[in-house]
C-alpha cells in the first residue's frame, strides 16, 4: 500500500465542480486583484469564526507581520514567543528589528507554558534593557494554547497577545473558535497543508478591534489612506489573490465535514497505536477541539529516526516538526544553551514524528500504517 502524506488528489476530486465554477468566475471577470470574492471570503470566515473583523493577506507570515506593524513593535521591544514551533513566529518581530524572547512548552501538548510565559515577561521588565511589547502563543499542531490562563497577565501587564493560529483555524478551546479567543489580533495561514489550505499562499487576520481592523487594511496595501495614492504609513504588498479566495470559497463548503473528518483519523490513530511500548500519541487539552493540523507521536530514545526509515522502506512518509527549536538555530544568540534553556523543546525536537495525516484517510490506510509501527517495535 503506498499512503500519501497529505492527499489532495481526493480533495480535489470531492469539490472539482465548485472549484472550476469559482475560477472560472474570477478568470471570466479578470478581477484577479481585490475582486469581489475577497469580500465574500472575509464574511465567511467573520462568520466560521464569529470575530468582528477579518483582513485576509498574502500569507500566513504576513498575517503575523502586520499587527506587530500596526502595534509599532520595532528596535528595543521584546516579544515573547514559544521555543518550538516555526520560524516565522520568530522571525516576523526579528524582522522588524525586535528580540524574540524564547519561553519553553509544556512537555505533553507541545504550547508554550503560560508559567514560564509569565516568569520571562517579569524578568525581561526587571532587567529594563527591552520593553515586553507582544506575546505571540502558537496554537501548535491544531490545538489552541491556553489563553484562559495567559490573556489574564498579558492584560494586566497590557502587553497585546497575537495568536499564532496558522496551524488550527476550525479549532476550539473553552468553547471558543481559535481566531477568535479573546486575544488583540489572530493570524492564520491558508498554505496548501494547513487544515485550510488554499492552492498557493494565503493568510488572514482576525481581531474584534475596528481601529486595528482599519490599519491592517492600510498595511495591506501600501499603507493606503482614503484612497490608494494618499498612503499614510509604510504598509506592504499584502493582499490575496482573488483566484486563492475563490479556490477558499469552495474548499469552506467542506470544511465542517472535514473537521470531523480529521477527528475521526486522529480517534482512528489513537486506537490503533494504543499499546505499543515506546509510542506516545498526541494530548489534546481538556476543553480543546483540536483540528489536527499534525498527528504527531513521541518515540522512546533513538528510535525515531530508525521507525521514520523503516516507514519510508514500506511507503509511509514522515515528518519532522521540528527538527531544531528555534533558540538552538545559530542566528539566535543563546544557541549553544538551548539543551539547557529549553528542555522540552530540545526533547520534543529529538522525539517528535508526524504520521500522514488528512481528511480522506481511510481506516485500511491506518490500520496498515499502525501495523508497521508495531511490527517495527516487536
Ligand atoms: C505555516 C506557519 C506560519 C506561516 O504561514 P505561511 O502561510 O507559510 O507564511 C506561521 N506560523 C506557524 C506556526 C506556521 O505553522
């Protein structure tokens, strides 16, 4: 049998008729740039969210870019993000020129640990030399982090939380939507393998704020004040495609359903792996829904390089996210101490295995793919 790691053949097949239909329109209309559809895409997803304000945008990068743009984050700040996750949560404040501060996660779900969270903002205050100006949580793997737990000192220390939801828009925590979990603004991205994947870059903002909402719609474009040539700060070239929106317009018609789909592959996984010594499967938080943006597993010492070999001699790819924490890569200053500074997130990078993982997944692929691991463990 040979799996797929993501197959977006059988997606494509699922909504072929819609898709042409929905490109067909922008192509007919040549309204490849902030056409109709880019309006219709961002009440939709106000709706599937429930927050006020969506500025959909280029990627899921530029998503995180433009509220530190809109806050002013520059030289001098500090913004306080997690240890493991992708580089960009670290390199969008890097590149506006401010330090980000790495906090380690919690060993069992992977998010950034509120109470290291909390302990790094009190000591970058009491050093005095960088201002805490943003924390940026990441809602790793498709579950939410814990805002109930960080958003109560991010407010009282008034720093805005920016919640990295590239990974788990359609997920929920405590009865919220991610994107909408009370944080200033939300960021996520439609890159072809997230659980809202458009066919090439994609990203939106969410906040329920309506003077950010106004700037980030300058930002997205160059800045614009009431009309295109009367620019009034220093924006970007930040918008979506038409032809992405339309290609999201179609792919939403399914998404509920693919939801929980992708419930049903993880309850699938989890059965299946359930006893094989040396195998942790993944721990969604009590109150979360997770969306499952990756199925990933721990493997006991040194043994993950070795299983993701013997699944790639019987055609099951793997992933490694991530095979380095961000604070141990060389650009960043304390990276020779990151075994020390970041003990999980070492960990986790020396464990951690994603297995394929999407919608149409079907229960012979798992049971295959769950009966390699175990033969490879007996
Ligand atoms: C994918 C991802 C991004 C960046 O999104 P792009 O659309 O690829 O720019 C940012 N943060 C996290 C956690 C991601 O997984």
């Amino acid at each position: 049998m040979k799996i797929k790691f993501i197959d977006f053949e059988r997606q494509q097949n699922r909504i072929s008729d819609l898709l042409k239909k929905n490109i067909d329109l922008v192509l007919s209309k040549n309204s490849f740039i902030m056409g109709p559809q880019i309006q219709e895409l961002e009440n939709k997803l106000c709706q599937f969210t429930g927050a006020r304000f969506c500025t959909t945008c280029s990627s899921g990068t530029d998503a995180l870019l433009m509220p530190l743009m809109a806050w002013g984050i520059g030289p001098g700040d500090a913004v306080f993000v997690p240890a493991f996750t992708f580089f960009a949560t670290a390199e969008m404040p890097a590149l506006l020129g401010a330090t980000p501060i790495f906090v380690d996660i919690s060993p069992q779900t992977f998010l950034i640990n509120p109470e290291l969270l909390e302990k790094a903002i009190l000591r970058v205050k009491s050093e005095g030399k960088l201002h805490p100006r943003a924390i940026i949580p990441v809602d790793l793997f498709g579950q939410p982090a814990s805002y109930e737990l960080i958003l109560p000192f991010a407010n009282e220390l008034h720093i805005p939380v920016l919640e990295d939801a590239a990974q788990a828009f359609g997920s929920r925590r405590n009865g919220k939507n991610a994107c909408n979990t009370g944080c200033e603004a939300s960021a996520t991205s439609f890159f072809p393998a997230k659980p809202l994947g458009c066919y090439g870059d994609g990203g939106a903002v969410f906040t329920n704020n309506p003077e950010l909402a106004e700037v980030l719609q300058s930002i997205r474009v160059h800045g614009k004040g009431i009309h295109k040539y009367a620019n009034v700060r220093i924006g970007l070239n930040g918008r979506l495609d038409t032809i992405q929106a339309a290609v999201l317009l179609a792919k939403m018609e399914i998404f509920p359903w693919e939801i929980e789909q992708r419930s049903r592959v993880a309850d699938d996984y989890a059965q299946n792996l359930s006893g094989i010594d040396g195998v942790s499967t993944p721990i969604v938080q009590e109150g979360s829904k997770s969306v499952w943006a990756q199925y990933c597993i721990t493997l006991s010492n040194n043994t993950r390089d070795k299983l993701a070999k013997f699944l790639a001699e019987n055609d099951i790819p793997t992933n490694i996210y991530y095979p380095c924490p961000l604070p141990a890569l060389k650009l960043f200053p304390d990276n020779e101490e990151c075994k020390e500074k970041f003990p999980c997130a070492w960990e986790t990078s020396q464990k951690i295995l994603a297995l394929p993982f999407h919608p149409y997944l079907t229960s012979k692929e798992i049971e295959y793919i769950c009966s390699k691991i175990r033969d490879f463990f007996s």
